[in-house]
C-alpha cells in the first residue's frame, strides 16, 4: 500500500485534491512504511514463507516415506526427515513471531472449521498453552 501511495500513479490521482490530501496521504505513507520497518514485518514475511514451506515439504516427504517404508533406504530418508524437522522447528522457535492469544484464536477457528472437538479435551488444552500432553482418563 506505501508503494502505490508514493508512485506516480497516487500523485496523477490526487494532484487536483485539495492542498492538505498530499500531506495527509504522504503522513499516512511514512508511518505505515516507519511501522513496516520498525516491525521487521518483511523478515517476518520472508521467515513465514520459509516455514510454511518447510513444513510443506516435509509433509510430503513423509506422506512418500509411508506409502514406501519396506524400501531398502526408508531408513535414512527418515533420518533425513527428522533432520530437517529440526531444522524447521529451530527457525520456528527463534525466528516465528510467538502470540499465544491470537494462536489460540486461529486454532479455535480451524477446529470449528474443520469440526472438530474443541472443549473438554485435556490433549487439546495442552496443545493451546505449550504444556506437555496429558493422560486423558
């Protein structure tokens, strides 16, 4: 949005405004791009991105490792696997932004989404607030 309001294009769009639009707009402009940058939300982005497609990948190598656990090399591409899972893991824990409240938040909404329980599941409770799992009775 900072990039299409400090273009030519945002300028053509506004030069028969009244005088204080400019200023207005170009106020709007640098604290969106300060918040950008004091935020680090590029590095965010980029470390998001590079999760999202770790994970991905290691979720097909592990779908290919099931559908091919008898071969001869199952065993070091599962070794593989986990190296890589830690890999991924590590830049999660030091890298990935960590709000408990809104991961709750979104984790509720894909259990509705995908209907499934959310209440009164020690399991669950545990996954939400980083404790270790308990023994459902």
């Amino acid at each position: 949005m900072s990039f299409f309001l400090s273009s030519g294009a945002a300028a053509t769009l506004i030069g028969k405004s009244p005088t204080w639009v400019p200023v207005v707009l170009a106020t709007f402009t640098a604290i969106i791009t300060a918040y950008a940058m004091a935020g680090n939300l590029d590095g965010r982005i980029a470390t998001m991105a590079k999760l999202h497609s770790s994970w991905n990948r290691l979720a097909g190598d592990y779908d290919r490792l099931w559908n091919h656990a008898y071969d001869d090399d199952s065993e070091e591409t599962l070794e593989d696997i986990i190296a890589r899972e830690t890999d991924a893991s590590e830049l999660a824990v030091t890298n990935a932004p960590n709000n408990k409240k809104l991961l709750e938040q979104w984790q509720q909404h894909v259990f509705e989404s995908h209907q499934l329980p959310t209440n009164n599941s020690a399991a669950l409770h545990s996954l939400r607030v980083g404790d270790q799992p308990k023994q459902i009775s």
